[in-house]
C-alpha cells in the first residue's frame, strides 16, 4: 500500500514508515515542558507533614503565577466556599495539603493540556476540559467509594494526566488519523491504532513523560493501565477507577468537537476489581454529570 502524499504543487511526499514515527516521538519527549523545579519541590513539600504553611508559601513566592492559578482554582464554583479564598496560607487551611497539591499541579499543567489536538476530537482546551472532569470524578468516585482522603487525591491527579501522552503522539499523526467512525470499544480501537500507526500508544508514552517528571511510580501505573488494569497491579484499584472516570467523561463527550461512539461499558475487569460487578451504569452517568458540570467551571476560571 503507498502511503505518500502529494503535496499543492503536485510533487510527492515520501511516507513516513511507523518506525520514523516513533524515532520523532522520543525525540520530542525532550522537547515537552518539564516540570519546573519549584513545583517538584512544592510538591514534594506538600507530601511531607512536617512542612509548614510558611515553607509552602516560600515556594508560591517564587513563582507568582502558579500561586495566582492555584488561588482561581480555590476560589473556583467547584469548591463553592462561601469567603473568597485570598491568600496561599487561607487556601492551606481550608483544603489541606492533599487538595493542594492536586491544585497545584493541576495549575501547572492548564497550559500544556490546552493544546489542540484535532486527531483525537479535542479542538483547543478540550484535552483540558477532559481531564479535567475525569480528575474531580475520580477524586469524588475515591470518596465515595472510601477509599481514603489521600488515595481520593491520587486518583485526581491519575484523572488529570491519564491521556498526557496524547500530546506527544497527536504532533506525529496526519490529521484526519483517528477521526473515522469508532466502534463500540473505541477506547481500545483506539490502542490498536495508535500501535499499528506508532509502534506505541498514549499510555506506554504517557508513562515515559511521568518518569521524565519524576512523578510517583504508582501514577505512572495509573497511566500506564487506565485503560485495561492490571488485577495483580499494587495501584489496581486506582486505574480502575480512573477509568470509569475516563468512560463517564468520554460518554458524555467532555471536551470533544468531533463525534465519535463511545465504549458502551467500562472494561469489565474494572468492575472486577472494585468488586462491584452489578454497578448500575446509568445512575453512575446521572451522578456524575453535576461533578463534571463543576469541573467545566473550575476550567473556565484558570483559562
């Protein structure tokens, strides 16, 4: 099959083979943003119960911009807090070091989740839009189903960055790649077309850039498998849920510009491992349409 294309003036473009393809994916991999020095560190601040609200504010100090998206995303419809949240010591206070954390990297991470990314159906913002609302329904999908305050925050942060390595892959892909008519397990179609157009895929890439990051084991797992966890996995359960996360949002078509069919249930393995095989998909969809109606909110206002 010749894949070459012909260019307006009518001379011919040499196919690019799959193996180039995934030669100029690694490469850009050293070209994306990293995670600027003083996040990693406040970070890794929040994660430590014996820092101090005035060690975390040395941080914000340092980088004005940050701490002014973090205090947008407090003050935020989504938190609906009657006082407005004004200062980086009185957003400390009232969410805690967990929620914060999960805000501040979600502040770093607007910017570049905003790209477009026309071959998976997102125009400019919508990967954003949809990882937003997959990160505050994983978060209250972890509350509801007790699993813990910490590990709720973990599966935000799973929801936020499980499709990052999307950005990499949709620079190297001709546009209309990924925008025929999918099937009823598009999810996974769209692995398989990744992989028979790459030679990888968006969660094996997605990986990568996370230990590019220097972000946790456990959360490269989560990307790794959002799509079909692992039962013998240590963070099982937390890919599992943020794919249920992800299969609402996509369902409902959080962020996309272009129709595609989404999966018409959640990999069944999921249910599985939440042990939770009669879950009743519909109300699931019902109450999570609120959650992700505010995350839309929290959207608007950083933007």
């Amino acid at each position: 099959m010749n894949n070459s294309q012909r260019a307006a003036g009518g001379s011919i473009i040499p196919a690019v083979t799959r193996a180039q393809r995934l030669v100029r994916i690694q490469q850009s991999l050293n070209k994306l943003p990293s995670v600027p020095v003083v996040v990693t560190e406040l970070l890794r601040a929040l994660a430590d119960d014996r820092s101090s609200v005035s060690d975390i504010e040395k941080y914000f100090r340092s980088d004005v911009a940050l701490a002014t998206k973090l205090l947008k995303l407090a003050n935020s419809a989504f938190f609906s807090f009657p006082d407005p949240i004004n200062s980086i010591s009185h957003a400390a206070a009232i969410l805690g070091y967990n929620t914060m954390r999960s805000l501040a990297l979600s502040a770093w991470a607007s910017e570049l989740l905003s790209r477009e990314l026309k071959p998976y159906g997102y125009g400019k913002g919508g990967l954003w839009k949809h990882s937003l609302g997959a990160a505050f329904l994983a978060r209250a999908l972890g509350h509801r189903w007790k699993m813990g305050a910490e590990t709720a925050e973990e599966l935000f942060v799973g929801g936020l960055l499980h499709d990052v390595g999307k950005l990499p892959l949709a620079q190297h892909s001709e546009e209309a790649f990924l925008l025929a008519p999918a099937s009823a397990d598009s999810a996974l179609e769209i692995l398989v077309r990744e992989r028979e157009y790459f030679g990888t895929d968006h969660a094996e890439i997605g990986v990568e850039m996370a230990k590019n990051w220097r972000l946790s084991p456990a959360l490269a797992d989560v990307i790794l498998h959002h799509h079909d966890p692992d039962p013998e996995a240590e963070g099982a359960s937390q890919a599992a849920v943020v794919h249920i996360a992800d299969w609402c949002c996509n369902t409902r078509l959080v962020g996309m510009v272009d129709y595609r069919l989404p999966s018409a249930k959640p990999n069944a393995t999921c249910m599985e491992i939440l042990r939770m095989p009669e879950l009743d998909l519909d109300l699931l969809l019902e109450e999570s349409d609120p959650i992700i109606e505010q995350a839309g909110k929290v959207e608007s206002a950083i933007q």
